[in-house]
C-alpha cells in the first residue's frame, strides 16, 4: 500500500445528534467531492447507506473491539476530487481524544508531498479548497493535516492551551483560536465563517 497524506475533520460528541451525517453528506457535496462508490464492506452501498450506518455506530459510540469483525465498523467511502487518483473518506470515533471524533480524508502521499517540507502547489490549493468549504459545516472545530507516520491531529482542547495543529503542510482553526495563538512562524488566511487557514513558514511549494 502507498503512504497517505491524510485531510482530518475534528468534531466533538457533545454536539452529536441525529442528523450529523446527513449534514456531513451535504458539506461532502458542496465541497466538490463526488461519491466513487462505497470501499471495502460497502462497495453496493450508497453514500446515504453509509452515512446512515455511520450515525448509528456514532449513537452507539461504537469502536471496534480487538478481535471484532472488521465489517462491524464505520463503513467508508471513496471520492473523485480534484483528479486525484485515490480520495478514500472514513469516521473514527473517540479520536483523536474520548469525547471526539474525525472525519479523514485519504490522498496518495506521493500526489501531495515532494519531501521534507515541499508539497506540490496545485494539489495543496485543491486540498485548501476542499478544506475551507468542509470548514463551512459548524459543528467542524478544526481542520488538520498530516503525513503518514504522522504524530496525529492536536485536539482544539490542547490548541486553547498554546499546542500548535497539525499543519502538514495547513490546518484551519478558529479566528478565537487563531487570536490565542503565538502565530510568528505561519502565515495567515481568513476565510470565511470564522476560519483562518495556517501554513507554517517552512513549508515550500513547487
């Protein structure tokens, strides 16, 4: 399998209820990302089957068990965007902490990523505009990225205390977040509905 470069939306479950996947499938529309097909045990499967299934899970606050049927879990789902040759979209429950859960998105590593602190430019600015129209959806707290073998995202909780996101090679926070942090080494984009967009100073684009 390829290295991935993962796009995660970061929700919390104190603002779950019963239609936050229906609302999730309209953003996923809005954004741009057209459904492929279903992946893995859901191949036949709508995008509203497995939003559907996934709304479920997430009121049952589901996580699958150690030796547990992979079937049992949070179906996922494959996008075309952007031309990119594999967009895969998957929720995980109680992460990146208890009490939260993300949404990712999947791109071969190689399609984003050059090496060091170099990303190609015409596959990041598609990715920053997928993300600040994701940002769009409210109940979306912050929007990270990473590479494979990555640390993981940073909860918005450690974010309010002075941690800095996941910015491999942008994330998008908050304006109140935003006006918190110690912002010398990014540089800024506001957009709108409250969002700035952070690309850390090193990152190169070619």
């Amino acid at each position: 399998m390829p290295a991935y470069f993962s796009l995660i939306m970061e929700y919390s479950r104190a603002e779950l209820d019963f239609d936050n996947m229906k609302e999730l499938t309209a953003y996923i529309k809005h954004a741009g990302l057209e459904f492929k097909n279903g992946a893995y045990h859901a191949e036949n499967d709508t995008i509203e089957d497995i939003m559907d299934w996934n709304q479920k899970k997430l009121e049952e606050d589901f996580e699958l068990g150690y030796d547990e049927d992979s079937s049992n879990d949070y179906k996922q789902m494959c996008f075309n965007y952007g031309g990119f040759s594999e967009v895969r979209g998957f929720i995980m429950n109680e992460e990146p902490i208890r009490g939260e859960y993300t949404f990712t998105l999947l791109i071969p590593q190689e399609e984003v990523h050059v090496e060091g602190d170099t990303y190609k430019k015409e596959a990041v600015e598609k990715l920053k505009a997928l993300a600040a129209k994701l940002w769009i959806l409210p109940k979306t707290r912050t929007v990270q990225t990473e590479l494979e073998l990555g640390e993981g995202i940073v909860p918005e909780m450690d974010i309010k205390e002075g941690a800095e996101p996941s910015a491999c090679p942008f994330a998008i926070v908050s304006e109140k977040q935003f006006g918190r942090m110690d912002t010398a080494d990014y540089t800024a984009e506001h957009i709108e509905y409250g969002g700035v967009i952070l690309t850390p100073n090193r990152v190169k684009l070619v």
